[in-house]
C-alpha cells in the first residue's frame, strides 16, 4: 500500500456547485463540520470544528483553482486534493487524494480516512440533489462520541 488513498463520488451537480459547497462556510456547515472559521480561498488558515465534540483541525489551503481543485495541508502531516471533474451531462465525480497517511497501523489509518471522506461525500451527495442533509456525519459524530466515553 502507497502512502495515499482515494475517495471518491458521482454527484448530479454541476462542478461548480460541488466546489462551492466546499469553499463556503454556510454550505460545508450543512454537511460535514459543526464551524469553521471562514471560507477556504488561497493560502487561507481555517479552523474547522467537526461534529464530534472537541474535534477540529487546522487546515492550510495550498492549492485552489476554482472549480476544479482544492488542496489543503491536514494534521499529522496529511494532505488532502479535492478534484471536481465534469461527469455525464451536468454531473461531478468528485475526488479526494489523501496523502502522507504515517503511523503504526497504516491499514487502520487509511481505512478510517477513506471511511470518513466517503460519508461526507455520500452527505454531501444527499445535500445537493434533494436540498436537505441526510445528517450522516452528524449521526457518524455520535457513534464515535458514544464510543469515547465507553473509553
């Protein structure tokens, strides 16, 4: 196994549409973090809080061409590419390349990254084509919640 894995989705939106919910803080609030402090831009610094209580990151923008990749530094040393790529008449196959994954159990790591990418897409996916979130991040954030205080 490489030092990068994939997640990826077929959206029925425009690429335009997808990138945007992304970039825009009142739009990524709806489907994968609780706050964040502002919008993802050039060489942005943004704190995002995550659903999970006392969750958050700071995330460095690196790469940003609208509407076609976003590229931020993640911690622990990871970075994640976003690619919106046109698909079929108005859709999107969004991407996220999530490099630099490090630690002892690798295996577990990439899993958890992939898991994770993969039910903000599906979120996001429900978002965009219905109008309304299916919560599934919210609902992940409790289940890895309940599991903290089991210890």
């Amino acid at each position: 196994m490489g030092d990068s894995v994939n997640a990826e989705m077929f959206i029925r939106r425009p690429p335009g549409e997808v990138f945007a919910a992304f970039a825009n803080p009142q739009t990524i609030r709806r489907f994968w973090l609780r706050d964040t402090s502002g919008p993802l831009a050039p060489g942005a610094r943004v704190l995002w809080h995550f659903m999970v209580p006392g969750a958050t990151a700071q995330v460095v923008v690196t790469g940003f061409e609208a509407p076609r990749r976003i590229g931020f530094d993640w911690p622990g040393g990871m970075h994640v590419e976003l690619s919106f790529e046109p698909f079929d008449e108005e859709g999107t196959h969004l991407t996220a390349q999530i490099s630099g994954l490090n630690g002892k159990d690798l295996l577990a790591q990439a899993t958890d990254v992939v898991e994770g990418f993969s039910i903000v897409f599906c979120d996001l996916k429900i978002l965009l084509e219905t109008g309304n979130s299916a919560n599934l991040v919210r609902d992940k954030a409790q289940l890895i919640e309940k599991a903290r205080e089991a210890g």
